[in-house]
C-alpha cells in the first residue's frame, strides 16, 4: 500500500532540520489552550492534567537537537530519536503537503510510570502519544521494537503535524479512521505493523471492517476501534487491524488522485469540517467512497 521508505526518508533532511527552534512554548500554549484542556480532562481522567504537570521539556535534551528530551537512563533512546527526527519529519512534510505549523519537543522515556504521567493518557499502554507540540515515546517502544521507532515516531509526527495545523477544536471533531488512517499512510505503515496488507484485505473482504463515521462522535472520546466481529486477533493485532485497514483506506484515497487528496487536505488545514471537505474533494460521501475502496480489493 502506498508511500514507499525510499521515497520519503530520502532528501529532506536539510528541510526538515531547520524546524530545529529550541525549545517548545509547549507551557504557554496549555495555558492558552486551558479551558479547552479542562473540558479534556473530565473527560479522560486525570490525563491531560498530570501531563501539564510532567512536561517532558524541562527534562534535560540531547546535545544534538535541543527538541529531544529524556529522562534519566533514556540518553541512548534520545540519541536514536534524535538521529530519526530529521528525516522522520521531513517523511510527514512530503505526505501531508505542508510543513509543521509550530515547534515540538519529543520526550524519550524508559520508566513506565514517568511515562504515563507524561503522555496525556494516563497509562503506559501505547508506544508513543501526541499531545499539542508534545510527543512522548514509550519505554515498551525502545524495550521491545527499537527497530520501529522510526515508523512510530512518524506515526506520532503525523498526528503533531495535523493538530498543529489544524489547530484543537478542530482536530478533535475529525474522525478517528482519518487520524490513525492518515498516520499510517504517511509514516509507510507505523502502528500497523503487526498485521499485512494481505491479511487486511481477506479480512474485509469477509465482513470485518472497520466503521468510517464522517466525524467523531464526542470530543477526545473518538477511538479507532476493531471491526466488532474479528476473529482470531485480539489486543495489538487486534488493534493492527483497524489501523491496518484504516491506513490502506486514505491510500486509496490519495493513489487514486494524489491531487484531489492533497485539495482535500488543504480544505481541512483551512479549517473546513471534515465531511464538507470530503464531499466536496470526492464528490461522494466517505461511505461510497469506502465500498470503492473495498471493490478495489484483490478477491480474498
Ligand atoms: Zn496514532
């Protein structure tokens, strides 16, 4: 499916490193963001409010890109991130057609619990989170898939990159597909490794797909969820899954006219919501748009 690694860690390494400004006015843009922040937080727990209190950007930085922070005993994880970040940045700029709107700062860590109260969730669940300019990486992410901390980075810098043009009220009201979907397209797979483009397609040949609302359903509460009636996946596979299909979905809509998806995204960086943006992009609504995608499928 897709974006090739070739063609996008290539030749961007210059662009992409002049994004390094020092550090993020991440503390000054939550207090602007504050009522907004406290509506998030009584709707997931005391997440947003112990990251605001566990901003990765006073942990010390790498002395190679003052963007990348870590926690004590995390220097050699910050290193790796710090030589990905250019090129991984340069990777989203090309898919998503634009460069970042702000600053950000990615906090490297190896402690679950530090983690956690860092990353805006509340739990160490996940191997990295996006959070306004702030992404966190997991310990898990380094412990267990050092190998894929390039595709997960680019697959957090997809959703800093699309919240930090879209602005929070916005990104918030886009459905979940599209986010994760998106990520997984232009980071060339990231979050979705642990299942193929072959085992996706026989799965939604047969009936197991994931939902495509044309918006999310309540603020912060979107999540992309697995077809209800997979079997034989469960937990990250699971999760795999949707996100697998999700991104094999927004790259059919970009291969079929990579110029009407780049209007499209253009549409929704000047702030139109997502369904007007879609049908007036695709001339169809995203469910028709889905059963195309789904014909366009190899026979199971
Ligand atoms: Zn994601």
């Amino acid at each position: 499916m897709g974006r090739s690694d070739t063609s996008m860690r290539a030749s961007r390494v210059a662009a992409a490193a002049g994004d390094a400004r020092g550090r993020s006015p991440l503390p000054r843009r939550l207090g602007a963001r504050a009522l907004l922040g406290i509506a998030c937080a009584a709707l997931s727990g005391c997440g947003i409010v112990c990251a605001a209190l566990h901003d990765p950007a006073t942990l010390p930085a790498t002395a190679t890109d003052p963007r990348v922070h870590y926690e004590t005993g995390a220097d050699a994880y910050a290193d790796a991130v710090a030589r990905a970040l250019p090129a991984a940045m340069a990777e989203i700029e090309s898919a998503q057609g634009r460069p970042f709107a702000h600053p950000l700062v990615v906090g490297a860590y190896v402690d679950d619990r530090a983690y956690a109260a860092a990353n805006g969730t509340g739990h160490a669940k996940t191997n990295g989170t996006t959070l306004f300019d702030r992404i966190t990486l997991a310990p898990r992410l380094w412990r267990e898939e050092p190998d894929r901390l390039d595709a997960y980075l680019a697959h957090e810098l997809s959703h800093e990159h699309l919240w930090g043009t879209l602005g929070t009220f916005n990104y918030v009201r886009l459905p979940a597909w599209f986010i994760e979907g998106l990520a997984v397209w232009a980071s060339s797979g990231g979050g979705a490794q642990r299942v193929t483009v072959a085992e996706a397609t026989r799965a939604v040949r047969s009936g197991q797909s994931i939902a495509v609302p044309d918006a999310a359903p309540l603020l912060f509460l979107s999540r992309l969820s697995p077809p209800a009636n997979l079997n034989g996946l469960e937990g990250p596979r699971a999760s795999h899954m949707a996100y697998r299909q999700a991104g094999m979905f927004v790259a059919y809509l970009h291969d079929s006219d990579p110029n009407r998806f780049q209007r499209f995204l253009d549409r929704l960086y000047a702030g139109e919501r997502f369904k007007v943006a879609f049908e007036a992009s695709f001339s169809t609504t995203v469910n028709v748009q889905w059963g195309l995608f789904v014909a366009s499928l190899p026979p199971a």
